[in-house]
C-alpha cells in the first residue's frame, strides 16, 4: 500500500491531495512550515488563515484558545514567549502532546509526549502503522524517528508539529537569560483545516472567519496582535474563554452542519502566475 510520508526525514513525499479543488498531485515535506498558512513559530509568530502575519505575546505559564469552533477546541500552553503544549478537544475526548523540559537538546532522544482522555499514551516513531484513537476519530503518526509528528483530527483538521530547543544564539539575540537546567524544547506547529464554521474564533482561528478585518497593522515590522483577555483559559482542557464558543460533546444537526463552510487551501503550493491564489473554487495552473 502506498504510504504519503518519506521516511527520511529530509525527504519530499508526494500524493493525491483530494482536499483541494482540484485534487490533483502535490509534493511536500511533512514538517511544520513557519513561512506558511496555519503556522505558530518562533517568538510566537503566526501565519493566519487570511496569510497576514502576526505575533500574540500572551503570558508565560498561562493558557490560550488558539482555535474555538462549534466542535474543535485547540488551547495551547506558553513556555515562555512560545507553546510548549497543545490540548485538543474534539468529538467528546481530549488529545494533548507536549514538549518535554530538558536540560540540554539532544536531537536523538524524543522530547515529546502524548495523553489521550488523560491517559498517557506511546507513538512509536518512524514505523508505518500510526496510533488512532478508539474511534479512529484522531490519527498520530510518528513520521520520523525523533520529535515530528502528524495529527489527524477526522474531518476537520491536520497538524504537523515539531518540538525544538532555543538555541544559544537566539538566546544571545533576545535576551532569554536560559537557565542552566532547561533549553526551552517547544513547539513549531502548522495547521489545516478542513471545515471550520464561520463563526470560528481563537487567536488564530479567528483568522479564518470570512470578511474579517484583521487587527493586525500593515506594515509593521512585528504587528502584536492582542486579546489576552478574551482568549485565556482557566485550563488545557477548559473552553471558558470570553469568546470560546466550543461546547464539549456537542454533535451538528442538519441545520448547523450548513454553517461549516469556512475551507482552509492555504497549503497549496501555488507559486507565480496571474492564476495564483487561495479561497474555493481556485484553480491553479502553471
């Protein structure tokens, strides 16, 4: 059976992509992209659904929506400036993975771990057969050896995530005062998503919501973009956000399920030409 990840590491995989309009062949590589749609790097910069780039500082040690839908809620934990843990409640269960605290960084040695309904749970890295959850509703799969996987949240979303040091030049360029015991192992993490309703809110997932007028400042070297206040959680398994609109458990009648129309092809590869772009219905052509 073919399998549409390389096991090298460094590899290209290519396959049929049926998620965009078009579904037709894309070649890509399984790791987060920080330079692209979906993206939470670094300091943390994101990459919206609408492609603008902004930053959401928040507060160290303290919990934040990154995505609050009708039925997906996405809360992740800062470490400080950047995410060391996501929680993700979908379909009446919990799945979280976190990066391990380590003293120093050693790229041979796994630095995550999994919980599933708050139960520890084993990923077996750089095998074929990926974990799913009873339901089958949530797929991990540990492409490499070390520290990347992929989460698949049926139907609604893909989540590529790596988990890396500060290194001591990013130290020595802002100023992180690192302590001895600890390197700082967080997250890089992309996002797709599959059908979002337009009501969806979250620090990024805002960003998807048709129309939206995006705070952001043009042309500012590092837009800070705010609400701290309306996206903090009490906890990684909470959605009692100001503005959280998940409701645990909760199932799409007909009625509601007509609101899920928001489609994220903000990962396909559509490079120059007039006929570039995002959004339904696009078509790409060389």
């Amino acid at each position: 059976m073919p399998y549409p990840y390389s096991v090298n590491s460094k590899g290209k995989s290519c396959y049929v992509n049926c998620n965009s309009p078009t579904c037709s062949s894309k070649c890509t590589y399984w790791k987060p992209n920080c330079n692209g749609i979906g993206s939470a790097c670094y300091d943390p910069r994101f990459i919206g659904g609408d492609g603008i780039v902004f930053y959401f500082h928040g507060k160290s040690n303290q919990i934040f929506s990154l995505v609050s839908d009708l039925t997906l809620q996405i809360n992740a934990q800062f470490i400080g400036y950047r995410p060391m843990a996501l929680e993700i409640l979908f379909n009446s269960h919990s799945f979280s993975l976190e990066a391990t605290k380590a003293a120093t960084w050693d790229a041979e040695i796994d630095h995550m771990s999994f919980e599933y309904d708050r139960s520890e749970i084993a990923i077996t890295k750089g095998s074929l057969s990926p974990w799913y959850s009873p339901g089958r509703d949530i797929k991990v799969e540990g492409i490499w050896n070390k520290n990347s996987v992929v989460v698949t949240l049926k139907d609604m979303a893909e989540i590529m995530v790596n988990v890396v040091p500060i290194t001591k030049e990013d130290d020595r360029i802002h100023k992180y005062m690192l302590p001895s015991d600890d390197c700082f192992a967080h997250l890089e993490v992309q996002f797709r998503f599959f059908g979002l309703s337009p009501k969806v809110e979250g620090v990024l997932g805002r960003t998807y919501r048709p129309n939206l007028v995006n705070p952001a400042k043009p042309g500012v070297a590092m837009p800070v973009v705010g609400g701290e206040d309306k996206y903090r959680t009490t906890s990684l398994l909470s959605a009692d956000c100001k503005f959280c609109i998940f409701s645990q458990g909760s199932a799409l009648n007909q009625d509601n399920h007509s609101l899920m129309m928001t489609t994220d092809y903000g990962t396909l590869d559509c490079t120059g030409g007039a006929s570039a772009g995002s959004g339904n219905g696009i078509v790409c052509e060389k």
